[in-house]
C-alpha cells in the first residue's frame, strides 16, 4: 500500500498560492498513488490519498476533475507513435556567420 514516507500535512487549498499549484499538488499525490500501489491495494492507497487532501481542504470537484484526468491518461496510455516521432528528429545545427 502506498502512503508517503514524511508525516507532513498538504498544502491547505486556503493558502494564497495559484489554482495551479493546488492542482498540481492533488494530480501528482493521485497519480503516485496509481503508480506506486500494487494491484491489490491500489484502492485503499487512493482512498487514503483522497482522505489527506480532504483534510487538507480540497473541495471535491477538484479531485473529481484530477481524478478523470487520470482515468483518461491511463486508459489512453503511452501512444509509440509520438515516442518515435521523437526519436527521428534530429537537431538542427547552423554555423554562426
């Protein structure tokens, strides 16, 4: 099961920092938890993770919208094709004049 190793609360969403940031802080805690559970136990490790950042006051439409967000990136995956788009290009060199 997947539970961070430092006790330190989140960053309250009452804080003064950017939508942003308080996204960004409840997209990766969500997505670790995806990634870092195995199988067995990946419910209770996301249930844990929703649990921290309700306390952390995080309304619930922005964990439903992160949340969907990961249903789409892990059902669509990592398309190869952009991997080899990528691979193929070469950087450009131009000499200096």
């Amino acid at each position: 099961m997947y539970e961070p190793r430092s006790g330190k609360t989140l960053l309250p969403f009452s804080s003064a920092h950017l939508k942003l940031v308080k996204r960004s802080i409840a997209n990766l805690c969500l997505a670790n938890t995806l990634k870092k559970s195995c199988p067995y136990t990946v419910h209770r490790s996301f249930a844990l993770q929703v649990e921290r950042l309700t306390k952390a006051e995080y309304p619930a439409h922005v964990l439903v919208s992160v949340a969907e967000k990961l249903v789409t990136v892990v059902q669509r995956g990592d398309k190869p094709e952009k991997r080899n788009r990528i691979e193929k290009s070469c950087p450009v060199v131009l000499p200096y004049v």
